[in-house]
C-alpha cells in the first residue's frame, strides 16, 4: 500500500505529463472521482490515484506512452458492468476511462459492418442500427450501460449465443493501443485474410490486460422480422434437454434464445420480485424460455407454436406459455432479466459463471446442491444459458469471507473435475483467478504470462488480473 506522500508525488508525476495531453474534462485527480469510477457491479470497490479521460485513440496512444515511461499502473474502465472486479481501481492505479469514445462512426449496409468507438453503449449501438434494418446479435441484460470496448475486451457472451455465437463471432477488426502507446490497427471488411496471425482474437476476451481496445469494426445480421417467445414448464432435466433438442431439430438456426431456470431462481423472480404477468403459476422442476426470431411472421408463428405443441403433447405435465404480443414477450423476458434484482434479495451472495459439458450438468447442479446445503447454505438461484453449456449460480449466506472461500473453492473445483470452466462468459478479473488452474493446464498458464510480458513488459495494464506475475 502506497503512503499518503508518496501517493501525492506520484500524482503529481502523472498529471505533469497527462493533464497536457488532455482537454479541461480529461483529468480528475482521485480524490474529486465520481463513484462511478470506484466501484463495479461486483460491489468491490478502490479509489483510483487519477482519472484520465481521453476523447479519441491519438489521446489514448500520447497517455500510455508517457505511463509506460513512468512505469504507472494503468486499470481500464468502459460502462463498469462487470462482476469479478477487473476495472476496480488497485492501490495506486490511475484509471483510464474509454467512456468519451461514443461516436458511431459508420453503418455499411452493404458490408453488414459498423465501425464504433469503444465508450458507445450496446443499447445505442443497437438502436442505431436497427433504424437501418440490421442487428447487431449480442444482447446482454446491461445493455444500456455496458459499453462496446468492454464486452469485446470480455467477449461477453448473453442470450443470443446459442444462434449468432459469442462476442468474438461479431469482430471482424480492431483498433488497439498497446501499453507503450503503439497503435495496432486493422479495421479491413473483407471476410476472408490469412494473411500471418488474426491479431485481434489476442485482444478478445483478454479483459484489457495486453491492450486498449479503442475502435472495433464489427459484423451485422439482417434484423428479424419476427419473433416467438414461450415459457415452459417442464419435470426433470431430461425432460429440457429433450426440449432442447427438439427446438433446434425443428426451429433450427431460428432459435436464439434457450433460458433454463431451475425452481430457486425462477420462484424469487415471479413471486417476490413479481416479474412476468399477474397470475402466472407454472409447475414443474425447470421453466426454460425459448426464443426464435425469423423472417417470415405467418409461417414463423405457426412452426413455432407446432413445435411446442407436439413437445407438450409427449410430454406430461409440460406446460406452455406463449407470447401473444411484445408486452408478453417483455414480460416472460422480465423473469429472466431480473437476475440482479434477485441477488440482491439473498445478498451477501457468492455469484458463479460457470459452463461445462450438457451431459454433466444435471448431476453436476445436484450434488452442489447437496454439498451446499450440508453446508447450512440453502438460499440459492441456478439459471442459465443450456444451449451453449453456460450456468449461473447465486449462494446466499456468503458474507462470512471463510464461507464464502469455502464455496468458492467446492464450485470451482468441482467445475474443474467435470470438464468445465470457471469462467462461463464474465471473465477472469480479480475474483476467479486463484481457481484458474481448474480449467487452465500449467502450460496455457504460462503462455498467457508470456504474451502478458511480451505485450506489457512493464505490466502496466491491469495488472493482477487473471493471473500474477513477479
């Protein structure tokens, strides 16, 4: 931990050189930061030694040129969505935020591209190019705060996974300014380049540790013209995993969207929380949403309908609930969209992002379950994305930083002995990375140091994140 004085000095050091390059918003010395810059949705909080606000990659390149020359701890900062603490300021770490990079700066129809600034939100740039008939396929429930350079420098994942993939599906080029201030940029529209290394998948879900994403060039899908949406009540996991199959045999590359939620998560949201629509009562062990978007509105509806209806059909006791209109549709996504207002209701909680084989997961869930509760830890909510393997798990009762260790080593470690990784779609960040061995061989660990110190030599880019170095 720095000393008062030499925290001073050392701020006085960067806002010699920074301040310059800045206009009068760009720097804010850390004891005049807003919360917003402290904290993230995780709840950890630090206090950043500045804030540097830079309008463009030409300011971001100058900023990291003279850090890198000081040897200055740098954390990045987009719209502080995250959930493992990565852009909480450490002791003594000047942030960078990339929040004044919102321009859209092109929509090519033709190409199916949009050329964008890292701070634009994900909700602006969905708007944006809707208006034109287009889609940009990732969606995730922070969307009006979550900003672009983050979920790229994340890969965040979401609800449309199971159709368009992750983000990494939608990059086709980066900009990127390295630790000492190189710009890196390759923003061509061609589909096809084998030409040497596709540098951008390095910066991808690298949670900022080996660049500043500043610019991104990214791929749109023709925006569908309809859409279905349905709960459905099913006994057992069987019983969803035949639901699964049965969609994409019959919906095929139409379906979008297969939410599981088991009875913990899905009671909370509709009771106490009241989400969804008065009266809904469903029975079963899991309700799953399932989604498709298409093209063709008459025809879509009714194979949607159909396919439904001849699973409910074979199965007893299933239950079906469809959308008759955007308000329904709105509704049913509102019980699983609700998932930060139901943590709360069982806070202090562990939070786990986890994703392993389809085939395990049902045990898998069950005997965590039972360890938890031998445990006296019986407050829990499990939901999730199945159709790409990705589950969430909230354990209610963690205040205790013992019990709450003591969880995080039974989930993970058991992720790890199924196949699974620790890190569904939210990263590595601060919190998870003591348990990165369980789906991270000794060798992939070190290569990822290697490019970290071959990228980063002075580990001024969030350092501490994912893994430590000496």
């Amino acid at each position: 931990m720095l000393s008062a004085t030499s925290d001073a000095v050392t701020l006085d050091r960067v806002r010699a050189v920074c301040q310059p390059l800045l206009d009068s918003a760009g720097f804010i010395p850390g004891a005049d930061a807003d919360e917003r810059y402290c904290t993230d949705w995780s709840r950890a909080r630090g206090q950043p030694l500045a804030v540097l606000r830079p309008r463009n990659t030409e300011e971001v390149s100058r900023l990291l040129t003279v850090l890198h020359a000081l040897r200055q701890p740098v954390v990045l900062q987009g719209g502080m969505t995250g959930l493992t603490g990565a852009c909480v300021p450490q002791a003594g770490e000047v942030v960078l935020s990339l929040e004044r990079l919102r321009d859209i700066e092109e929509i090519d129809p033709v190409s199916g591209t949009v050329t964008v600034q890292a701070g634009v939100s994900l909700q602006a740039l969905h708007q944006a190019v809707e208006a034109q008939g287009l889609l940009f396929p990732v969606d995730i429930g922070s969307r009006g705060s979550c900003q672009i350079g983050g979920i790229i420098a994340n890969n965040a994942g979401g609800n449309r996974v199971l159709r368009y993939g992750m983000t990494r599906q939608s990059v086709l080029g980066l900009e990127v300014v390295l630790a000492d201030g190189t710009v890196i940029s390759r923003m061509g529209k061609v589909l096809k380049d084998n030409a040497g290394y596709d540098l951008k998948h390095v910066f991808i879900g690298s949670e900022g540790s080996l660049g500043v994403i500043t610019r991104a060039l990214l791929a749109l899908q023709p925006l569908p013209v309809s859409r279905q949406s349905a709960l459905v009540a099913v006994e057992g996991f069987d019983a969803v995993t035949a639901l699964l199959t049965q969609c994409r045999k019959r919906l095929g590359p139409r379906l979008s969207s297969f939410e599981v939620m088991w009875r913990d998560f899905f009671d909370i949201s509709t009771g106490l929380l009241k989400k969804g629509r008065p009266g809904l009562n469903l029975a079963g062990s899991h309700v799953v949403l399932v989604e498709a978007m298409g093209i063709d509105p008459e025809q879509d509806d009714a194979q949607f309908a159909e396919t439904l209806g001849t699973y409910q059909d074979t199965h007893a006791g299933c239950e079906v609930i469809l959308a008759q209109s955007l308000a329904d549709a709105q509704a049913i996504w509102s019980i699983r969209e609700a998932a930060g207002e139901a943590a709360n209701a069982i806070a202090p909680c562990a939070g786990f992002d986890v994703s392993l084989p389809m085939a395990r997961m049902a045990t898998w869930a069950h005997d965590v379950h039972v360890e938890l509760r031998a445990m006296g830890l019986t407050q829990t909510q499990t939901y999730g994305h199945l159709g790409d393997g990705n589950l969430h798990l909230l354990v209610g009762g963690t205040g205790d930083p013992v019990v709450k260790a003591a969880v995080d080593e039974l989930v993970h470690r058991s992720i790890g002995e199924v196949g699974g990784s620790i890190s569904g779609e939210h990263g590595v960040g601060l919190s998870k990375k003591a348990h990165l061995h369980y789906c991270r061989s000794a060798a992939e660990i070190n290569m990822m140091k290697l490019m970290k110190t071959s990228l980063d030599p002075h580990g001024i880019l969030n350092r501490g994140r994912i893994f430590d170095l000496p």
